[in-house]
C-alpha cells in the first residue's frame, strides 16, 4: 500500500502533539521551571532535522545510505535515495526527542531532583 509508511508517522506524529498538549510538554509548555518555549522547541526541530537531512546526504553520497524497495513508500523522491518520507521522519524524532526530554524533567523535577533548565 503506497503511503502506508507517510500515514503511520503522520498518525504517530499527531498522537505525541496529543500527548504534548496535554501533558503540557514542549510546545503548550506548562508554568514552571523546565519546559523549553514554543520558539525554542520549533526552532530545534527545525535545525535537528536540517542536521539529519544533511548527515543523510553526506550518507547518500559516500553510497552508506541507499533507499530500498518499499512497498509503503509513497514513491515521490525528494533527491536520489531520498524520499519524501524522511524529512518527514527526522522531524517526528527530533519532536520526539524533546518530548521525552521534557517528560524526564518533569518526572524527576516532581521527585525532588535539582534539574538545571536545558532549553
């Protein structure tokens, strides 16, 4: 099923906003002493993904990375052995990352622990 793969990280990617709205996390920060900004958390994603789209292409072309026969790729290349799925990705895990990042310090914040404010 073409798309398959771009579906499920869309899906997933809405189930962490969900997560993050709630919680309170990165982008809805809560009041408080942790918890980057809006403009902060945007801004790491962004430059995160940049960083990954460019490992990527100096991965592409050494030839360390090719992009295999998927079924569940849309099929849309961005550029050789780059589709259009993984901007799409390295964005959800760098979002991904911030979001665990501030559950921790919540978590260990709520338990009492000194956490110096990282964002």
């Amino acid at each position: 099923m073409p798309g398959a793969y771009l579906l499920i990280l869309l899906v997933s990617l809405g189930g962490i906003i969900v997560l993050d709205a709630r919680l309170r996390l990165v982008l809805w920060p809560a009041a408080g002493p942790v918890g980057p900004t809006r403009g902060r958390a945007i801004a790491a994603v962004l430059v995160g993904t940049v960083f990954f789209l460019a490992w990527d292409a100096v991965g592409i072309a050494t030839g360390v990375f090719v992009k295999g026969d998927s079924p569940y790729l849309l099929g849309i290349d961005l550029a050789p052995h780059l589709p259009i799925e993984e901007p799409v990705f390295l964005a959800f895990l760098c979002y991904l990352a911030l979001v665990v990042h501030a559950a921790v310090l919540r978590v260990l914040t709520a338990r009492g622990g000194r956490v110096r404010k990282a964002l």
